[in-house]
C-alpha cells in the first residue's frame, strides 16, 4: 500500500466502523441520529456500501474540455464564472478543467499554462532587451 492511498483506507474503515456501530445500536433498539439506521432498522445485514444507480458524471468530456480551451484562446481574462455561464457548465466543472486538464492557473487576472514551453522560455529571456 502507498502512503497516498493510506488517508483514503482509513476513511473507509472508518466509515465502515461507524456503520457497523449504527447496526449495533439497532439492535439494542437504541436509536440514532445517523442516517443508515433507517437502513438497518428495515432488516439490512450488511455495512458495505451499495451500488449506487446513474451514470458517471461526464460534464468534464473532451468536448467540454475542447469548449473551454476554444474559449479561453480568444480570451485568457476570462473569469472561471463567465466561462461557466458562457457555456452554461458548473463552476466547480469549469475550474477542474481549467486547472487540471488543461493545465492552467491565474496570474495577474490572465490565464496561463503552468510550464513554459522552450521557445516561450527564450522568448521571455529576449523580449526586455528588445524594449530598450
């Protein structure tokens, strides 16, 4: 097991722990204000988690990805709202793609990628003693 992975196991045991601790005041008829002892209380007999219904969330697709990479080409001010409500797509979707797909933070209110490319590099090296 990686150290990155030990914080996740821990919560699931954890929950897992509190869960059969729900199941337990169920059975001692005492109640609980957690919401599984609804659960538990109805007859189930296990504490795992269940299988939930619908579809994985697909709001940060390819094309969504594509729409705001589209978007911030003819404008990097743009704001993570406008861009969300230009689109019409979540905020928090927005700023997800923005930052982890295609790489970018703020800087001086101007969208920007993280890693300058080398011709970038050399560009900025250059570009001051041009000004004088």
């Amino acid at each position: 097991m990686t150290q990155a992975s030990d914080p996740v196991q821990e919560e699931m045991q954890r929950s897992l722990e509190q869960r059969m601790a729900i199941k337990f005041c169920v059975r001692l008829e005492k109640s609980a204000a957690e919401t599984r002892h609804k659960a538990f209380a109805e007859g189930r007999e296990y504490v795992n988690d269940e299988n939930r219904a619908g579809r994985p969330s697909t709001s940060s697709s390819d094309d969504n990805v594509k729409r705001v990479r589209d978007l911030l080409n003819t404008d990097r001010r743009l704001s993570i709202r406008l861009i969300s409500e230009t689109l019409d797509i979540t905020k928090t979707i927005v700023h997800e793609i923005v930052s982890e797909s295609l790489g970018m933070r703020k800087v001086c209110a101007k969208l920007v990628p993280q890693v300058l490319k080398d011709d970038q590099k050399a560009r900025r090296l250059y570009s001051p003693l041009k000004l004088e």
